[in-house]
C-alpha cells in the first residue's frame, strides 16, 4: 500500500515537473533544422531492429546527429551492437529515489541536456521515462496514446496497443517528414 502512494506521489512530481517545462508547438518551416541529438526509447518487448534501422535511415536527420537509446537490460547488447557509436542507456545507471524517479542531476549526466527530439515507441505508461522526458526541456517528444498520460508528448500519436513496431515507426516516420 506505501508503495502505491509513493508511486501516486512520484505521478505527481513528473506532473509538476512537466508543467514547468510546458508543451512546444510543432513549426514545419525549420523543424530538422535543429534536430541535432536524438533519444529513442525502446521498451523490453522490442524485436524491429532492422525496421528501425530503416526509419533513422528515412527520416531526415542531419548527418552529423548523436543517437541516445534508453532501453531495458534485455536490449543493452544488442542497440550497442546495431548502432555503433550511440549511447544506450538503461535503468540500473541511474539511482532512484523514494518516489520511483531518478535523480535529476544523473538524468542530465546520461543524457545530453540539449537533446531535440525524443521518440517513444513505448505502449504503456512508465513513470520513468516521463520524468526524463521532462528533465530535457528543448526536446520535443514524440509518443503513442496513452489514456490520460497524453500530457507528456508535444505530438501524441493514435495507435492500437496490439500495432506491432514496424507499424508504429511508420507511422511515427510519416508524421515527422510531413513537418518539412
């Protein structure tokens, strides 16, 4: 029962933190224009490496872009493997506090506070992630809809939970190039 009101709790501190960082409106006249360092969050049950190859091949990423992976420990091999020269990250870098965040000064040590972009290809709602997402305040954050977490993403995108990752990174593929 504690454990549920702390998660309650640490719901209410990305909240809080959330509104601070305030929603950016998407413009498509400059867009890629600033798109310098990408995050991608991958959740465990991930199995699409090659068509995600594909999608950062497609979208219209400058040449010279930093790549960011937060993901489980089940894939940590695999995206280090796959993407060469990318940062993976997992959840046992960071230190969380009672609350079931992480400490804001790691999050900003892991990830590159200039971050511009941030795809979450995720279904279900992790309090985590928000929190991070919420701690990179230049980035625009792309996510799929989740019943009442829709606050956390600046482009919320309507998918099933049954639509495999193939069919989320297209959709997310054309949504993004529709913006320049």
């Amino acid at each position: 029962m504690f454990d549920a009101f702390r998660k309650k709790t640490g719901r209410w501190l990305a909240t809080r933190s959330e509104k601070k960082n305030r929603r950016k409106l998407l413009h498509s006249t400059d867009f890629w224009a600033g798109i310098q360092v990408v995050l991608i969050a991958v959740p465990d049950g991930f199995h699409a490496v090659d068509e995600l190859k594909r999608f950062l091949k497609i979208l219209k990423l400058p040449k010279s872009y930093s790549l960011y992976f937060w993901t489980t420990a089940n894939h940590l091999e695999l995206l280090k493997y796959e993407f060469p020269g990318s940062k993976v990250i997992t959840p046992a870098d960071f230190t969380y506090n009672r609350w079931f965040i992480p400490e804001k000064d790691q999050v900003l040590k892991h990830f590159d506070p200039k971050t511009n972009l941030v795809i979450d290809l995720s279904m279900d709602f992790q309090l985590d992630s928000v929190y991070l997402w919420s701690c990179l305040p230049e980035a625009y954050r792309v996510g799929m809809y989740h019943y009442d977490k829709d606050q956390y993403f600046d482009v919320i995108l309507p998918v099933k939970p049954e639509t495999g990752f193939p069919q989320r990174l297209q959709h997310i593929q054309t949504v993004l190039n529709s913006l320049n």
